[in-house]
C-alpha cells in the first residue's frame, strides 16, 4: 500500500489495481471511500481497456475474437509497478505482457498517477502506445463514497448536485448489462438528484450526453461535501449495490456494448483511439 497526504487528505492506493483504497479529510477523520464491505469488495476500482459489458465476454479486432471475461477490463485485477513516488504523488504501470495480449491484442504502457493539490485529488490514466499501429480502448473511474459522511445518518438525507441544471437521460441497460436502446428522462429537482436505496434498483443511471461536468455529494443536514469534476470524459455512470450505504461517481470514457450483434472494437460507440507513438491522458479529481 502506497501512502500520500497534505494538510487537507491522506490517501491510500493499493499496488493491486492501482486501486484508491483509502482517502481521509483530515480536518474531521471521516473516510471518504467505500471499505468494500460484503456488500460490494471494492473501493475505486481502474476500469482498462473495456469499461461494463461486452457482448459474449470479447471483443473483435481484425475481425478476431478476443475473450476479457472481466467486467470492466483486467485493470483492476492486475498487479501494478510503483515506478514514481513522493509524499503526495503516486504513479503506477501496467505494461503489457503474453498475458495481457492474449485477451487484447495491443501493446501499451498503462499509468494510473495520483497528485494531492491542496483540497483535491487528481486521478491521472496515461496510455502510452507501444505498437506499431494505432490502439483502441475505454478507461474510467469507479469511486465509491461512503453516504453517510457519519454514523446515526441517513443515505435518504443525501443528494447529488449537477453542475447545470440540464434535462438528463438514463440510456438503460439489459439484464445483461448491454445497453437495449431505450433510454428515460432523469427526475430533478433543479440541479439535485436525491439518494435512495431503490435508486439503483435496476442497475447503473447512465448519462452519455451531458452538459456537467462536476457531480458533488451532499447532505441536508450539514456542510461537508465531496465533489468529483471530470472535465476529460464524455459519459458518467453513478451506481450503487441496492441497500448499501456508499455511491459510485464513475468518470467513463467508453461504455457497455449495446445489446445485439458485435461489431469490431475500434468501431464500438465511446472507444478512444490512439496513434502510433502517440500519449494519451485525462484526468478527473475528487475534493473536500
């Protein structure tokens, strides 16, 4: 485990996933992060290079099957090297290898690289392109928060607040976890969503068009707030385990496969093209 601070954080990020396994506000000692309790065994998981479901656990490159079985990607399951580290930067690689080329077909230099910067935390993903041809691929966040902030509170007296006030659109997911092509108006109340544990009885609310770029969490009952802004990524996914007591704020770019037939990889919706000896990165921050 990999430990950085400042006056405002302290953070934890574990090798494995180069997952954020722990952020503190130091100013109260409350724990921010989901502690992957039974209910969920993750606290911010780093979702590489597919992001939900894909259509028979594969995708088609080349007109080729290759099979991720992980939902997700295989980011979150795999052991990263600490390559550079202070008091309040961490940066972690995932480099390909046999393995990671049997399921996607790519040569790439993964980085995920945290930076405390007063009351934020940057999340960094780098994609370096190691090929000799152009790559493709999906990265985003997954962070669960804990809602409640404190014990003896109530996930019901919570609610999320868009940057805008902008008519949102649910683009709905099968049982499966492929998008069936129908979509729904999002209930707001000016700018706020309110928290419930029914919210997520049907799976994940998906935006995949939307003006905010910023979703903070608040309380009816108090000031403290957390806030995720996300300037670098076109879709967001909040979700949560029915009756659980935490939220995922989850910056996307890339998204499920829709439901029906496959089609190749570099021309599925939301997939992010590199060129050859090109960088890619974006980053999104969460803050007090």
């Amino acid at each position: 485990m990999i430990v950085i601070e400042n006056e405002f954080l302290k953070a934890a990020i574990d090798t494995k996933g180069a997952q954020l396994s722990s952020l503190i506000n130091k100013a109260t000692g409350v724990e921010l992060m989901w502690q992957a309790g039974e209910a969920w065994p993750w606290h911010s998981p780093t979702l590489f290079p597919v992001i939900g479901t894909l259509i028979n656990n594969q995708i088609i490159v080349d007109g080729k099957p290759y099979e991720i079985t992980q939902r997700h990607g295989f980011a979150r399951y795999s052991e990263f090297l600490p390559i550079e580290t202070n008091s309040t930067h961490a940066k972690f690689s995932l480099p390909y290898c046999e393995k990671t080329l049997a399921m996607y077909p790519f040569k790439f230099d993964f980085h995920v690289i945290y930076d405390l910067i007063d009351n934020a935390l940057r999340v960094t993903f780098k994609v370096i392109n190691l090929d000799d041809k152009t790559i493709y691929f999906s990265v985003g966040g997954h962070p669960a928060f804990n809602v409640p902030f404190h014990e003896g509170e109530n996930y019901d007296d919570y609610y999320l607040e868009f940057e805008t006030e902008e008519p949102l659109t649910e683009h709905l997911l099968t049982p499966e976890g492929t998008f069936s092509g129908e979509t729904k108006p999002t209930k707001l109340d000016g700018k706020n969503l309110a928290l419930n544990h029914k919210l997520f009885a049907n799976d994940a609310l998906v935006f995949k068009h939307m003006k905010s770029r910023q979703v903070t969490i608040r309380s009816h009952k108090h000031d403290e707030s957390i806030t995720v802004q996300f300037p670098h990524f076109n879709y967001l996914g909040i979700w949560a385990k029915p009756e659980a007591d935490f939220v995922c704020i989850e910056p996307w770019l890339g998204h499920a496969d829709n439901a029906g037939a496959p089609v190749e990889f570099k021309n599925k919706d939301g997939i992010q093209k590199l060129e050859h000896g090109h960088v890619f990165d974006a980053s999104y921050y969460i803050s007090i």
